[in-house]
C-alpha cells in the first residue's frame, strides 16, 4: 500500500472504500436504528396509557372522553390537580396508603430476610419439604381467604381499622415471595464467609445480622420494590376492610370522584391517578440498580 492510500483513507477507513466508513459499521449502524425503530413501536402500547393519563388530567371534563383523543392540551386545566386535594381528603389518603406500604414493606423484608435464611442457611430436618409447603401459600388467590379472613378479623374487632391490611400482608403472599427471593440469593453466598464468622465467635444470628445480612442488600432491595408496588396497588382488600372514608386508602378513594349526581369527574379522577404514581416512581428509580442486581443474584431475571 503506498504512502498516497495511506493518506487518503486514514487511521480506522477501509482500504477497499477510501471514501466511506467501512461497510460493516455502516451495516451495525442499520442495524442499531432499525433496532431502536422496533423497541419505540414495542414501547407505544405501554407508554400511552400513561401519557393519555397526564395529558387528559389537564383538560376540562367535557373532552376527556372525546374522540379523537386530545394528546396534546391546548388549554391546560392545572386548576383540575388543586380540586383533588381541596375538594376530597386526597391528602389524607395519601398518608393512609404511605405509611401502611412503608410498614408492610419494612415487615416483609424483616419476616423474608429471617425465613429465607432459615431455609437456605440452617440444617433442619425436612426443610424443603417444609419451604415446598410454605410455596403452596403463592398459589392460593387472596380472593379464596378473604372471607375467612374477615370472619376472623371481624371477631378480633379489627374491620374498619388499617392493622389487616398491615398484619396480613406481612404473613401472607408477599412474604412468600419474599422468602423465596431471599433463599435463593443466601443459597448463592459462600460457605467460607459464615466459617470466618464462628471462627470470629459469632453464633448463627449474628453471622446472619453481620455477615449475611448486609451482603444481601441487592435482594432486600428487590423485595422491597416488590412489596412496595404491590401493597401501594391494594383494592379489594381496602374494600371488604375499610368502611370510613377517613381510612381509605389511595385506589379505593379514585372511585369517590363524583359531583352531587354521581356523575363520574374523570378529569379530576385522572389528576389524582397521576399523583399516585409519583411514590412508586421514586422507589423504583432509587433503587433500581441494586433491584436488576438482586434479581440477577437470585435467578429471576428473564
């Protein structure tokens, strides 16, 4: 190759193409935008919901139902998002649904955490027969327990208050789920860490609060995440529980938006929805690193 070539098609350009990028960048770069072209039609479906959401908070009720739809507000109605905190308890709400999925949260993790460790951890004669029973306890729909649970929190002069909607999660499916998240991911850890840990002195609850405990924080998250998004979405535990308005949580007040005619107010309905969202936003956005790790750590990511 002379020095002239050399010259003419510079440092990383294809000798056979002196006047282009090389044919197989060309060829990756197709690709790449035939590949984002798909994932932006794939996304349409799950992202206009929640845009359809947001922008028809901002109109007036008449065009909400409108057809065609109104994707772009000409008018803003920001007046609509003041309505739903002045005119219902929206606040008040809000603080009812915040603090039972925070509480739920923070008992599951302890109550998972605890048992999946057991479990994986601890040598106990029929174990996985025992951890098979506690499986069983995903397959049951909460819509089967949930007269027997009224009954029985009826008699403990519970209804009406928020300790079912805390106590029973915390014990129930979640935790579950929870469990087998966290067995997954101590089955994973090293035997070596726990020996230096007994050769250190510390008995089997104090290898798992200072050695097991803190390296298990990318499956914590992913339990947190998990029970977080599904105590925030609760509806018909809250409707069999809940009988005051003053206790209801945030997806059984959505459906109080209704004039003096029981006419549905969906714009006002729309703007409350969309500030619900801002919780569970937040979380995930937190912590979503430790939640793609936790969920790689123990085998459940797809």
């Amino acid at each position: 190759m002379s020095a002239d070539t050399i010259a003419r098609t510079g440092p990383g350009a294809n000798a056979d193409s002196p006047t282009g990028p090389q044919p197989t960048s060309r060829r990756r770069r197709r690709r790449a935008w035939w590949l984002y072209g798909v994932m932006v039609v794939l996304a349409v479906p799950l992202v206009f919901p929640t845009w359809w959401m947001v922008t028809s908070s901002l109109l007036p009720a008449n065009e909400v139902l409108a057809y065609p739809p109104k994707l772009f507000p000409t008018n803003p109605q920001w007046d609509n998002y003041r309505r739903a905190f002045v005119d219902y308890p929206l606040a008040h709400q809000y603080v009812n649904s915040l603090y039972i999925a925070v509480l739920v949260t923070l008992g599951t993790m302890v109550v998972a955490s605890l048992s999946g460790y057991a479990f994986a951890r601890l040598r106990l004669p029929g174990a996985n027969w025992l951890f098979l029973v506690v499986l069983t306890g995903l397959l049951v729909p909460s819509e089967v327990t949930i007269i027997p649970l009224f009954k029985l929190m009826d008699r403990l002069h519970l209804i009406d208050t928020h300790w079912p909607l805390i106590v029973i999660p915390i014990f129930g499916a979640p935790s579950v789920l929870g469990a087998f998240v966290m067995r997954q991911f101590f089955l994973a850890l090293p035997d070596e860490l726990e020996e230096a840990g007994r050769l250190d002195g510390l008995g089997p609850f104090g290898v798992f609060r200072r050695i097991a405990l803190p390296l298990a924080r990318p499956a914590l998250s992913a339990v947190a995440i998990f029970t977080f998004m599904n105590t925030w979405n609760y509806f018909l535990e809250p409707l069999v529980y809940l009988t005051s308005k003053d206790k209801y949580t945030l997806p059984l007040a959505l459906t109080q938006y209704t004039d003096a005619y029981g006419t549905q107010l969906w714009n006002i309905q729309l703007a409350a929805s969309a500030t619900t969202v801002i919780p569970v936003l937040i979380v995930f956005v937190v912590a979503q690193r430790q939640f793609v790790e936790g969920l790689a750590q123990t085998g459940l990511k797809g």
